[in-house]
C-alpha cells in the first residue's frame, strides 16, 4: 500500500527549506520561506540526507522501516555516506541537532550505509565521524529538506570491482525506502554487453533500503558485466531516483564461500523509545555479502526491549540492552541504549493492600513513566507516610532490579496513605493496617538441588498467612538433618562439605518446608585441557567440563560457560574425553563415539555440520578405544587399532589421500595398526603396535617430522628411526617418549616448546634437553609438559600466563624443562591453549596458567590467573 498522498501534500505545503552540506561550527538562524519549495538541490558529495518520512507511510507501505523518535518527532530522514568519503574513519555518530538519541554506526570504506535519524523539514542533522581511536576526524552537519529525490548510496559489487564470485547477489543500497512496486526485474538489470542476465530482485525483508538482484544461474568467468538501476525505481513519495546508475564489474573464477562472520547496523543506538530496524549483514571470508542466510534474533532481555525475526526491535523500558544476530556458531551484536523523557506517572502497586501491626511488612513497589508511557528502570523516588503511627516506609533495595520498592511496616490498627515521588510526578496507594495473622505456610526455593562438594547456594523462602499473603518480616530458623553433608547460616546459605543428601529446613512460627541437596564429590579418573575449556571423566563414568562455552563445547545443552566442572547433558557413561577449543569428544564404556560443540567442518561426525550443545553420536557405527578432536578435525582409534578422521581437510588431516572434507569417519590410509593416536592441532599422530611413528596433515612448521614442510593427506613416517611409546601433538609441534623415557620433540619452536635449549624450529625429532626420564608427555599451544618417572611434573616453552606452573608469569619463554612448583607429584598431565591441568597421585585434579573463562575450574574467572598448580573445586 502507499503512503497517504494528502499526509505528503501536507507535509510539503508545511515546511520548505534550502539544505546543504556544512562543517559543524555554529548554527545559525533558519527562516521560513513563505514561497512554494524550489527544486531540490543536487545531492551533495559525501553526507547524504533524504526527504523526511512519515512514520504513517512505513507503518502502510510495504517496507516497514521504522523510526528512532525524539517526543516531538512524526517524521525521520534517512542519513548515509557513500564508501570513500572518509577513509580513515571507523564509526559515526549521528543525531538530530538538540535531539538526546543518537546512533552509532560503523564506518567500512570510508562511508556507511543508510540509518534513520528522527528529524523534520528544516532540521539540522549532525554527523560526527571519528577514527579507530574514537577520536572526532570531523563533524558533519546536513539541513533536512522537504523534498529530496532518492539516491543509490552504494553497490556490492563496487564500480570496476575485479575477481567476483560467479554466482554472487548483486547488493544495491538505496539512500531511502524504495517502493517495492517499482523495484523489478527491469529496473534493476545485470547486462553483458546488449544481453540482459535472467534473474530476480527484490527488497531485504524488514530494510527497505537494500534490494538483491540474483542471476538465475551463475555468471560466466573472466566476463564484463554491468549492474544497470534506472530512474524507474521510486521512494514512498512517488520520487523517481535522481539518476540512472550504471555499475561495470569483472567476474573472477571463484564462487562465494560459507559464511565467516555476521556483523549488524547501526552497531549502537541510543533510542527515546517506539521501534527501530537492525540489519544484519552476512560474510564469506573474502568479504562477499551473502544474501537470504537464516539468521536468527535474540535480545538480552525480553521484558525493554523485543525484536521481531526481522530484526525490528521495540523499546518497553529504559536501560542497555544487547540484540544479537546469530547463523549457526557465528554471531554479532550491536548495543540499544533505551533513555527517557522525565517522570510523569508513578503507580504503587499494590493498592489497596493490607499489614498486620505490631511489625508486620509489605512489600509496595512504584512503576514510574514518562509522558510517552515508557516504564523508568533505576528511578529516583521518596517513599512518604501519611501517619507514621499507623504504619512507616522505608526503600527497600535488594539490589539489580531496577525498580523503587519500598517496605511498610504495621504499627498500630488504622488506615494510612503511602505516596511516592517522583520529579513532579506522584503516585498513592491506600494502606489498611489490621491485627497480625499466624503463619499458615512456608515455601523454601529451590526445593531441590545438586552442588559440587565445597560449593554454595542461597536459598530464598516466601512465608504466607492463610490468605495466601506474603509475610515477609517474620523470624526464620534455619536447620539441616545431615551436617556430614553440609551447614546452613542465619541467612539461608547452605555449604556443601561432604558427599550424600541433606535437608535443609526452614522453620517461623512452628510452621516449616525444606529444601533436598545433593552433594557430589568429583573423583577424576582422567582430564582432557582444551583451548579455553576443560573435560573430565569420573570414576564411574560421568563427563564433566568447565570453562567457555562460547559454541557449546561443555556439552550441557546450553552457551552458559562455567567456572566450575558441570556434567555433560544425555546421562552418558564415558571412558575417555578429548577437547580442542570449541568441540570436545568422549568414548562411552562401550565404544561409542559422541562429539559436541561447534560444527562447520563436521568435526562432529554426524553426518552434519550443524553445532550441538549436547552430546551427539559419530556416525558409522564404529567401536573405539579412543578419539581426539582439533581445530577443524577429530580422528578416532577402533579397538582394532584402525584410525579413522571426520571434519575439515583442508591439509591432509583426515588421512585418506584427499583433501575433501567428511562430516563422517572416514578410514585412514595405510592399513596401520596403532595402539595411540594425538591430534591439538590441523595434524594427527598415530604409533603403531610396534613403535613406530605416522603422521599426517598440516605440516607448515616440520610437526609431521619427516624432514620437511610439506602438508601430506597420508601418514608418513617420523624421520629417525626412534622408537617410541607415546606419542603427543600440539597445535604446530609433536612430541614422544622413546620406550626408555627419553624425550623428542619436533615442529615449531618459536616460544621453545621443543626444549631443546633453542628457538629453532626443526623437522626431525630433536632431543629435550635435561637428560629427564618421563613416563608421560603432552603438548598444547606453545608448551609442552612432562611426568617423570616419580611423578614429578616439569613444562617448557610459552610462559606469558603462568601455564607452566613454575611459580612465574615470565614473559621470555623456557627453552628447557622447568619444575611445576607445589611440591605435587601427579599421575597424568594434560597441557591446553595457555593452561595446564594434571591429576594428582593422590586422585586430586590441578589445573594453573590463564584463567579468563574459568578453565582452572576453581570457582574464579578473569583477572584470576595462577602460575602454580589449583585444585580444581567439586573434589574431596
């Protein structure tokens, strides 16, 4: 439908003035021109301002862009600057003159894409673009004229653009709302030569800016074309664009790739209320704009601030908000800042409420609002008695809520008024204060609860007499059945300190309820360190992790990371685990492999590449001993000794000869037997039955130790002749035990973690220095660790976040073994990103080194790393 064609009449005949484009300096004074409007001006370079748009023309038209609004606003233009204008700039922000919204927009290219600003005819608009620093470069300003034909701000591909994909979406961004009508396949053309390419053209959905021109089948390579929009294309005032435009480019050979990354714009707006659409704009990795991707909308709270699946999201209440837009694994966000006029309604709620006397309270909470109806989140606000010897008011403030609440404590019988205040505005609520009634119930929450031993929780109880009344001031006696179990205080926080089950009791007025705890005591059987997560299997099979979250690695069904060791969602029994950065994987006590976490490359096995926040089985039907997850990849040893890999390929990592990716296991080739196999990095190590070593994949720094840099997609053995029993790869290094407990490493060497004394990166199995005999080796990051034979734990390379436990955070990085301080002697170790984590002689896991997502599993998170060994909480 269109916009009212009297309201635009209107709307000229009202307001007419002369625009321009100006460096901000001062203002001067605007003076109406009581003659009928001029043409309208050229557009200007740089700063381009539309027409003003009334918002009852959006909410009819068939592109539902909506508006930023100040109080007094009907109308809004359009602002946007053309790539080029300010090279060096890296965002912009944008407001009406003397209007307290603002938005905040990332400038690409030196310009940026159309943001709606809530202005009128004759309104000053004020664009201030500041470089990567957040430092002003200049300031902009632009007069808002009545009547502005519309303008093609940019294109996707850009004017003479070489190399684009062939099977590309041509992007072409208007400067205003277009009507829909009039964009189609004839006023919008892709040509080679004097021949139109098939194809179709459309208006993003939710934008009304942005329309999509998609050849029918994939361009030729190498060729000229020519993206051609006329003057057939109009605005919602039945304006005709200024010009047509013509837009040369030459296509490449290559297609676009998978999505890379999601961005959204405006990236932050600070907004009076009403509604506002975001854009979300999808990447492959060279940056080509993919179109028609489904991305999902979410809002950091539900109750300020909605978004629609378009993304169009609707101030409810004041306050900061996160919108976040998310295709698979990838996200992005922007910030919504939700601000105020001043307080013109208070309401108090309950009223009317009774209290019983003799001190007795009741909880009364004031909503304030501004003139526009919009809640006030953090108002200030006086709490007032009318008789303070019926009953007194005092703020009540738990903290975080963002609202006024204040208690009423009865005095004596009567009646009284309670008003709150707000600026002028005030609100009352009828208070009745009656005789005090018993308790007829208690209600503990939660009613149940399982903790890791030497952790805590609150727990929270609502008292109510027999009319269902919440007593909130009455005296409560905490107990508990099991004090071998746990403590509770005065306060209701119960401390876990041994194994088994307790109820916690909560007693006023002989009247009770009480709440069921389950204490866990972690007994780890064995660890897996991940980039900036870990896994752990206990004793009888239960998958533990802890640490980020980001892609759903812990495997608890949710993105929640954690700071202390969660249990893996599904009830399954485990025997081994495995962890890289954003998957992990475990073998189940029968052999089956499951995989959780992210899954663009497959690396889950399950025939998809879509991720999982919980456990989901490998495909194939396989039974393993064992399996090991990387960066783009896992690969799993069968009980037969046979290897097989899943996900990513792009070096060779599956194994089978080819570089093709496989989102199932596929076998790798050789025929070998082996009793071990490790992969922390794009390539995998396996030992055969009789000691000797293959590996295959990435090969950039010599880690496959064959005596060169060469990627191979089938193992190839370890130059040497060595023997070894144990076999350990890193992200770019790998590292064994001889059968004599000797060790070697080879690959890169730029932090030292081959501890060899040096720097220098080698492509052969080169000696650790220090003449230590371990039983045990692993390798992570940039550093290695080893056990020795007595236990006693040693590291060497990258020190910058304490991960090699020696006590220091030492920039300069160890080029030799170095002694973990602490005393412990430990039974297995295993080395992550930048943290180490070990078990104990004793059955005690320790984890130490960087701590920012809590993958030392203590309870702390960031600013909370530690360069000596920490007990990991939940254990006895």
């Amino acid at each position: 439908m269109r916009s009212n064609p009297d309201l635009r009449a209107a709307l000229r005949r009202a307001v007419a003035f002369v625009s321009g484009i100006w460096i901000v300096a001062c203002s001067g004074d605007r003076t109406l021109d009581p003659t009928p409007p001029p043409p309208p001006p050229p557009p200007p370079l740089g700063l381009v301002a539309s027409d003003p748009v009334l918002t009852a023309s959006l909410a009819s038209s068939t592109n539902p862009a909506p508006a930023l609004r100040s109080a007094v606003a009907d109308t809004f233009v359009y602002v946007s600057l053309p790539p080029g204008s300010f090279p060096t700039g890296r965002s912009a922000v944008l407001g009406r003159v003397g209007d307290a919204a603002t938005i905040t927009t990332t400038v690409l290219d030196g310009g940026f894409d159309p943001v709606p600003v809530a202005a009128q005819a004759g309104d000053s608009i004020e664009v201030v673009i500041k470089n990567g620093g957040g430092s002003p470069i200049t300031t902009l300003g632009l007069s808002v004229t009545a009547r502005r034909p519309p303008v093609v701000v940019r294109t996707d591909p850009p004017p003479k653009k070489r190399d684009v994909p062939l099977n590309s979406v041509m992007v072409i961004v208007f400067s205003e709302p277009v009507d829909s009508l009039t964009v189609t396949s004839s006023s919008v053309q892709v040509v080679r030569g004097t021949t139109t390419v098939a194809g179709s053209v459309h208006l993003l959905e939710g934008t009304g800016t942005i329309a999509a021109f998609t050849p029918a089948v994939p361009l030729d390579a190498n060729t000229d074309y020519e993206l051609v929009i006329t003057t057939a294309v109009t605005d919602l005032d039945d304006d005709a664009l200024e010009a047509r435009v013509s837009v040369p480019f030459t296509t490449g050979q290559s297609s676009t790739g998978p999505p890379a990354s999601v961005s959204l714009t405006p990236d932050t707006i600070y907004m009076t209320g009403g509604a506002y659409q975001m854009t979300a704009i999808v990447r492959d990795a060279a940056g080509a704009v993919l179109i028609g991707q489904p991305v999902t909308w979410s809002t950091s709270n539900v109750a300020g601030l909605k978004v629609s699946s378009t993304g169009l999201v609707s101030a409810l209440a004041t306050g900061s908000y996160t919108v976040t837009a998310r295709l698979n694994e990838l996200t992005g966000s922007a910030l919504v800042v939700v601000v105020n006029g001043p307080p013109a309604f208070v309401e108090i709620l309950p009223t009317p409420a009774s209290v019983g006397a003799a001190g007795d309270t009741i909880i009364l909470r004031a909503i304030v609002r501004d003139a526009r109806g919009r809640v006030i989140t953090y108002p200030s606000v006086t709490w007032a008695s009318s008789a303070s010897g019926v009953a007194t008011v005092s703020v009540y403030d738990p903290g975080g809520l963002g609202q006024s609440l204040a208690t009423v404590t009865g005095v004596s019988l009567g009646d009284v008024t309670i008003t709150a205040t707000s600026g002028t505005a005030s609100g009352t609520a009828s208070i009745t204060v009656i005789a005090p009634l018993p308790v007829a119930s208690v209600r503990v929450t939660p009613d149940t609860a399982t903790l890791l031993l030497q952790t805590s929780r609150r727990l929270s109880v609502t008292v109510r007499d027999a009319n269902g009344k919440i007593l909130p001031g009455r005296a409560i006696a905490w107990t508990i059945d099991n004090g071998a179990v746990g403590t509770v205080d005065a306060t209701g926080l119960f401390t876990a300190i041994g194994a088994g089950a307790a109820a916690v009791i909560a007693t006023s007025e002989g009247v009770s309820d009480s709440a069921a705890f389950s204490v866990v005591a972690l007994r780890l059987a064995t660890m897996a360190a991940g980039e900036y997560h870990n896994c752990a299997v206990t004793v009888d099979g239960t998958a533990y992790c802890w640490g980020n979250n980001e892609f759903g690695q812990l495997g608890t069904g949710s993105y929640t990371s954690r700071l202390l060791p969660t249990a893996v969602a599904g009830g399954l029994t485990f025997s081994a685990v495995s962890a890289y950065a954003f998957s992990s994987c475990a073998v189940t006590t029968s052999g089956a492999a499951y995989c959780w976490g992210r899954n663009e490359t497959g690396r889950l096995g399950n025939g998809s590449t879509t991720s999982s926040t919980v456990p989901v089985a490998v495909s194939g039907g396989l039974t393993f001993s064992a399996v090991v997850t990387g960066p783009i990849h896992t690969c799993g040893l069968t009980t037969g000794g046979a290897a097989y890999c899943w996900g990513g390929n792009t070096d060779g990592e599956l194994g089978d000869g080819s570089t093709t990716s496989s989102s199932v296991p596929v076998a790798v080739l050789g025929g070998f037997t082996f009793s071990t196999i490790s992969t922390w990095g794009q390539h995998t190590c396996g030992l055969t039955v009789s000691g000797a070593t293959y590996c295959w994949g990435r090969n950039s720094y010599g880690q496959l130790g064959n005596g060169s840099t060469n990627s191979s997609p089938v193992p190839v053995p370890v130059t040497g002749g060595l023997s070894f029993s144990a076999i350990t790869g890193g992200l770019y290094h790998t590292c064994g035990l001889t059968v004599s407990g000797a060790a070697y490493c080879w690959g890169r060497n730029g932090y030292g973690q081959l501890g060899n004394g040096s720097t220098d990166s080698s492509s052969v199995p080169v000696p650790v220095t220090g003449g230590l005999s371990f039983s045990a080796i692993t390798a992570g990051r940039f550093h290695t660790c080893g056990l020795t034979t007595d236990g006693v734990a040693y590291c060497w390379g990258n020190n910058s976040a304490g991960q090699l436990g020696d006590g220091s955070f030492t920039i300069a990085p160890r080029l030799v073994p170095t002694g973990v301080a602490g005393g412990l002697t430990f039974s297995s170790v295993t080395a992550g990103g930048l943290h180490t984590c070990a078990l104990a002689t004793t059955g005690v896991a320790y984890c130490w080194g960087f701590n920012s997502w809590g993958q030392l599993g203590n309870g702390t998170g960031f600013g909370f790393d530690s360069a000596m060994p920490v007990r990991v909480l939940g254990q006895p």
